[in-house]
C-alpha cells in the first residue's frame, strides 16, 4: 500500500507542533534542573536551614542508603496500597455509576448525599474506618477508596447521563435493549470520561493511601513521613515526599499510556 501524501503546508505545521512540545519539555526540565541548583546553593550558604528542608545532596545520599532506611519496601508497600485502592474505586464507582444511570429514581435520591460525602473530609473518618476494618494495611486501602469513589461515582454517572440521546434513540429504535444500549453506546462514548477519571483518582488514590499510613500504618512512604517527623530525620521526609511526586508523576503517565493504546486501538 502507497504511504499516504503530506502536503508541504501540513509538513510545516507539524514541524512547527514538533518544535513546540520539545521548547516545552526543554523548559520544563530547565526548570527542575534550575530550582534544584537554587536549593542547593541556598542551603549551601545557609539562606535555607539544611536541617528543616534538608537540600538535594542529602536527599541523594538517603536514596543512596535505601537498604539502611528500607526505602524499597516503604516504595512497594505504598504502591500496593495505592493499585489496589485505585482498582477498587474504579471497579466499584463504575457499578454504582451504572446502577445510577439505570435507574433515575435512585440517581434523584443519591443526588443529594453524593454531593455530601463528595464534600466531607474523608480524613475524619479515619477513626470510624479503623475502627470498622481493623489498624493496618485494610484500614489504608479504605482510606484511598474512601477519597477516589465518589469521584468516580459523580463524574461517570455524570458522563453517563449526558450521552449523546439521538444515538440511545436510534439505538432504541433498531430494539436495543437498555443493556445493549449502554454496552454499545453510552459506556463507548464515556471512554474519554473514564480515562479522564482515572487521571484524577490515581492522584487520590495516593493521598488516600498516604493519609491512611499517617494515621495506622507501620510501613509506607506515609510512615517515614511520620516516623521522619518524629525523630527529627529532615532528610528522610524530604526524601519521601520527592519519591511520592516521582511516583505520582508515573502513575500519571502510566494511565495516559494506557488510554493511547486503547484510543488506538479502537481506530484502527
């Protein structure tokens, strides 16, 4: 088969897009790279107190001894913690998404206490969850459920509800039954507002998860926090909170992959 053609005036645009990401990537690693040196150098000098924010050379020789401050196995806990907290709320907030959308009725009673418990302080019900589930790895992993599934809930039903309606009655008039129509058109034209979903809940997810371990947790990036605090390790906080945006940063842009393959594949 014959490539197909790209008119010079395309080829310039293109180009010119190309150049545009990679003077934005430029910037934004000069950036990382400018604010690093800054904190170096005024730690250095003694404009930063060293001690309270540490500085990226100490941060570096913490990483360096991850066996000594078992910073593998806090990492891997929390990441854990945080996909199995993450599929939960995916899984779940998609069901009662759907049951929603199903059904009117109950979409116009939950309304209401969504909205409330979308607006509550899931930090406040640490106590009640601990207390429900036990101290440990199940109270975190609620925790992060707690704070991702009602987003999901409102933002799909959301989605769900404001499908395309010439399509569901289309769909309707060929005798697709509710079912077929939400699994062949509602939930086909929610794909973007699922992965926009996830973008947001895998962030949650970890603050969920975070907030669970400052509160029961024995392990976890959450408990150096904490622990960090507590003995006056400066170095081993700051540490754990660059490790949390670094893994905040790839999960990210591990679910932008994952939505690339999938809006890819779907067009071909």
């Amino acid at each position: 088969m014959c490539k197909p053609t790209i008119s010079p005036g395309r080829r310039v645009y293109l180009s010119k897009i190309g150049r545009r990401k990679m003077a934005i990537r430029i910037c934004q690693l000069a950036l990382l790279f400018v604010t690093i040196l800054l904190w170096e150098a005024l730690a250095r000098v003694g404009v930063i107190d060293s001690f309270i924010m540490s500085q990226p050379s100490r941060i570096l020789r913490t990483i360096a001894n991850f066996r000594k401050n078992s910073l593998l196995l806090h990492i891997g806990i929390t990441m854990f913690e945080t996909t199995i907290g993450f599929a939960l709320g995916v899984i779940v907030g998609l069901f009662v998404a759907f049951t929603l959308w199903w059904s009117k009725f109950m979409a116009k009673v939950a309304a209401p206490y969504l909205v409330v418990i979308n607006a509550l302080p899931k930090i406040a019900l640490g106590p009640v969850i601990i207390i429900w589930v036990g101290a440990g790895m199940q109270a975190v992993i609620v925790m992060a459920l707690a704070i991702s599934l009602v987003v999901t809930i409102m933002e799909m039903l959301s989605g769900f509800t404001s499908t395309n309606t010439d399509l569901i009655k289309m769909a309707k008039t060929f005798g697709a039954n509710r079912l077929q129509t939400f699994v062949k058109i509602v939930f086909p034209s929610n794909l973007h507002t699922l992965f926009n979903c996830l973008k947001i809940n895998i962030g949650l997810s970890l603050v969920g998860v975070i907030a669970g371990e400052f509160l029961v947790s024995r392990a976890g990036l959450g408990y150096l926090i904490v622990y960090g605090g507590q003995v006056f390790q400066m170095d081993l906080v700051m540490t754990s909170v660059i490790i949390l945006a670094v893994l905040a940063a790839l999960l990210y842009r591990l679910v932008v992959l994952v939505e690339w393959l999938v809006m890819r594949s779907m067009s071909k």
